[in-house]
C-alpha cells in the first residue's frame, strides 16, 4: 500500500514502539516524503512575501522597458526569477534530508538508542492486515547550561505520515515524547520548527510549549534560508 494512500481516521490504531533496525528503509521514506511536502508551502510563503513581490515586479517590469518592451523577455525574466524560489525550496529541504540520513538518521540505534537519555519511536498501525510505519519522533538529552547538573530534552523528527493526518497519531507521539522526558527528570523539553509547518505549531502550542525565540537565520544553507525568509520557531515546555 503506497503511503500517500489516505486512511480514513477511524480505522488507524497506531501503536508507539522503540525503533528497530528493520524499520530503516520505511522510516526514511516516511522521513523524506514529510519533508519534501513542505517545497510546496515554503515556495508559496516565500512568493508571498512583500520583498519577493517587490523583485518579481522589479523582473517584469525592468525586463520589459530595457528590452524595447518585450513581453515575453519579460516573462522569461520573472519566470527565471520564480524558478529559483521554487529551486532554492527545493534544494533546502532536498539537502536537508540528505544531511539528516547522512547524520543522526544513517544509524539510529548508535545515535539515539544507545544512550538511555535519547530514544527513537515509530507509530505502527495494521493497514489491511499489514503492519505499516505511519509516524516518528526523537529526543536527544541535552545538558542544561542554566541549571547545573540537570539536563532537558530537544524533540527531532517529527513526522506524520500524510495519509493518516487529523487522526490523533502525531498528538500520540508527541505525549511519548513528553513522557520520556519526565521519566528522565529533564527540566523542560524544546524543539524548532518553522513557521510554514501551520498543522504542527498548532499541535504543539495545544500541547503547552511556548515560543521562546524566532528568527530567520538557520545553521543550515543560511542563503537558502534568508532569500526564502523562512522563519524558525523555538519553542519549549517547561516541566
């Protein structure tokens, strides 16, 4: 079953289990299919913003004075100018994908199993009489540097599978993650999204966290980041 499949909502009966090795290959096609969905609504954020109107206009009209008024020259300028938006959308989550399975991701249980203050869970549900991997998330135990000796969690890799959304499955991960962190007596848990992933802000303000910081600088591909003017937001909750 493809997993852009949509499941109806009432037939999904996730359970949240500790990753297994034999989960890799779906676990990184749920991972890179959740992130390269968000080109799309990071394109069109982008094309909205008033400075990217601004230099869309910029393209057409300039293009069309300075060629003897030429609609197609200027066309084709605009249209060079939004075909790098759109690859600047591209390659950002393209990227960020490759960096992840080729970092955290290319060894799950070393990275996140190994050390009990980190863990990894997939929500697995029966599609059709067959086990299926519809959703992940991670937390890594970070040392606290405000509070000596005590240590808090960053949730990572948070994903939902999109033919199981509105179903409950990604408040389900969430609350394991939670969970985990009090058991492990971390002072708060934190996380970073963007502002463009509407469903999961909304998701974890319902859940407590709080937007401590947002801002537009990334440590990853900074110029894809500030032409695009994607805007990170770091949220946390405090236990």
């Amino acid at each position: 079953m493809a997993l852009s499949q949509t499941i109806p909502t009432s037939s999904v009966h996730a359970v949240i289990r500790r990753y297994q090795p034999s989960d890799r290959a779906t676990v990184e096609t749920v991972f890179r299919d959740g992130m390269m969905e968000h080109i799309n609504p990071a394109f069109m954020y982008a094309m909205t913003r008033p400075l990217h109107i601004a230099v869309s206009l910029f393209f057409y009209i300039g293009a069309y004075v300075m060629a003897g008024q030429s609609v197609v020259l200027a066309l084709v300028s605009g249209g060079a100018w939004i075909g790098l938006v759109y690859f600047c959308c591209f390659e950002f989550y393209t990227g960020y994908v490759r960096a992840r399975l080729n970092t955290d991701m290319q060894d799950i249980p070393s990275y996140y199993l190994s050390n009990p203050d980190n863990c990894f869970w997939v929500a697995e549900a029966e599609i059709h009489g067959r086990p299926q991997v519809l959703g992940m998330v991670a937390v890594e135990g970070k040392s606290d540097l405000g509070s000596e000796g005590k240590k808090y969690g960053e949730l990572y890799r948070m994903i939902v599978s999109s033919s199981c959304r509105r179903s409950g499955l990604g408040l389900q991960l969430a609350k394991t993650a939670e969970d985990f962190c009090r058991e492990r007596h971390f002072s708060k848990i934190e996380l970073s999204t963007s502002s463009t992933q509407r469903a999961a802000v909304a998701l974890y303000f319902r859940l407590g966290f709080k937007l401590v910081l947002m801002h537009t600088q990334s440590d990853y591909l900074i110029f894809f980041c500030a032409l695009l003017q994607l805007i990170s937001l770091h949220s946390q909750e405090d236990f």
